[in-house]
C-alpha cells in the first residue's frame, strides 16, 4: 500500500487526541510529525498533551513546538470544554521521548522538502504554525498537497454567532492558509457538528477496559457536561473529521467554493466567508467545504479505532 505522507497540526485538546489516537490506527496514514499550536490551552500544555497522547497510543512519531500566541490577536483559551491542562484534567503518563527543539514551521518545511510534494497537512487548531510557516518559506505553498484543516463554518459559529474557535483563534493565520492557493479541506461546523458521540456512545467507549478507552472516557467528561448545557446532541468529534476525510471521504460529501476570511470586522472577525450560496462568486475557488457526513459509518468507524487499541 503506498501510505500517505501526513502532517498533524494541533493544539491537542480532547477532540484533537481522539483524531491523533485515529491516525494511529489508520495504515494508509503515514504520520511525519507532529506540531503544537497555542489553542484549546497555553502552548506548555498542548506540546505536553501531543507527546503524552503518543505515547498513550504508541506511536514514535517527533512531537515539535510551535506558537505560543496567535499572530495579532490575544491568545484565547477553552478551559469550559478541555479543562486547564486540554486534555479534561487527566493526568496521562509522561513521555520518556526527547523533547524536540526545532520550532514547528522548521520542522514542516523539511518535512515538506523530503516528502517532494506529497504531504498533506492535517491542521486541528489556529493556524498559526501554518501561516508562520508558509511566510518564512515562500516555496512551501508549491511543496505541499493539500491541507485538510478543521475550522470555520460557512454558515454559524460557536465563540460567536459568526465565527468557529479556530479561525477566531488567529484570523490573519487563516487568512494567509486560505490565501496561499494550496488546496484546502474545509471540515467546519457545518459538518462537525453531526458528526458527534451520544453520551451513552462515549459511555460504551469507556466500558472497554483499555488506557486509550478509559482516556477517552474520562478526559471528555468535561466537554461532554458543557455540549449538556448548551443542549448540544453529543460530543462532536471535530477533528476527527479532517482525518477520516481524508482516510474514507466516501463518508462525506461538500462542495467547492472560495473561502476568505473576516480579519477586521467587530461582530464578523474569525468569520469564514464562502461563496457557496451566493449568486457573486469568488474569483479563486480552490476550498472544498465538507457540509455531510453519514453519522452512524463516521462514528462506527470512530469506534471501531479506539477499540483497536
Ligand atoms: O471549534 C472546534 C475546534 O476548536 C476544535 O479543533 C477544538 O479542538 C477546538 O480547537
Ligand atoms: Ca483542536
């Protein structure tokens, strides 16, 4: 099987482990590197959480670190869904791997450079590595296949009615990904949001006596107490949604649009922009916007990693 070479950008919280535990069970994923972004919790802690979710799932595989803040705007956390630590408190084992010390955007450029055009980033969190990266390297918009990144919404927003945390986390960072005319996967709200774990469907998880079940389990209790008072359905599995796009996209189904990004507005900023329902396009097209997914194949397939464990 000719494996695909891929690269995980994440400020890994509870939903980006259950996409990296996914990756690890995925064989036609081949995964380079790892690289930590500020997000879902302070840099320290989402570089900790990727060494330590590797290490929970074995996988031997440099975890670098990237940005501590966005580029203009202040950093924002999500301690109500991940907990202070990103990963809903849990204590996880330490990694015993070396801590890497080449910067993020070092590192993704020679891993670009090596992969000779076949990498595809998967990007999970601001995008912050990402835009620092594309700007200190010019050439790496021509090295790199395709970006599947999880952010966005053409149509709501969940830190505002307009914007997803992701997006609104850097606006100028995603601004220059959707800018730079690599080839984006959009997985926004627009899909996340059904792509989501029942209560009783995390419950059952967690009643497999496995450390990746039991981790996820427990790490998500958080997330899933605050999607309870906010009526959400479930868990949503957003990042999880990029990677499967990419390992089995006959699970979902979107449309190709432009897509750019509100960078100055006070009731718009962070918001993704698309010109999929609008009679006035876009000069430059080249998004795709994931909008579908059948719930029960995705969640199967979800269930079915974790317990592979
Ligand atoms: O809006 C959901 C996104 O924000 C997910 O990537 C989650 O991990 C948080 O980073
Ligand atoms: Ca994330």
């Amino acid at each position: 099987m000719n494996k695909i070479p891929i690269w995980f950008d994440t400020d890994l919280g509870v939903d980006d482990a259950v996409a990296l535990l996914s990756i690890g069970k995925l064989p036609q994923l081949e995964l380079l590197g790892i690289s930590a972004v500020a997000g879902n919790a302070e840099l320290h802690h989402t570089f900790e959480n990727a060494r330590n979710v590797c290490r929970l799932a074995g996988l031997n595989v440099p975890v670098y670190p990237g940005a501590e803040y966005p580029l203009f705007v202040p950093l924002r956390t999500a301690p109500l869904v991940h907990g202070e630590n990103g990963v809903g408190e849990v204590e996880l084992s330490p990694s015993e791997a070396p801590r890497e010390t080449t910067l993020a955007w070092d590192a993704l450029y020679k891993a670009a450079k090596a992969a000779r055009g076949e990498l595809q980033v998967i990007a999970v969190g601001p995008l912050t590595n990402l835009a620092t990266a594309l700007g200190k390297y010019p050439d790496l918009k021509t090295l790199l296949k395709r970006i599947l990144l999880m952010g966005g919404a053409a149509q709501g927003g969940n830190v505002t009615p307009a914007a997803e945390f992701n997006i609104y986390g850097d606006p100028h960072a995603a601004q220059m990904v959707f800018k730079s005319g690599v080839p984006v996967v959009m997985c926004g709200l627009d899909v996340t949001l059904k792509a989501y774990l029942t209560p009783e469907e995390v419950d059952e998880i967690g009643s497999h006596d496995t450390p990746v079940c039991r981790f996820v389990h427990q790490s998500n209790q958080l997330a899933l107490a605050f999607n309870e008072r906010i009526s959400a359905p479930g868990l949503c599995c957003h990042d999880t949604c990029p990677v499967l796009f990419l390992a089995c996209p006959e699970l979902f189904s979107g449309e190709e649009a432009g897509v750019y990004v509100e960078t100055r507005g006070e009731v718009t900023l962070g918001k993704t922009v698309t010109d999929l329902w609008s009679d006035k396009q876009f000069a430059d097209r080249h998004v795709f916007v994931v909008l579908n997914v059948d719930r029960e194949k995705f969640i199967a397939k979800v269930r079915e990693l974790l317990l592979s464990y």
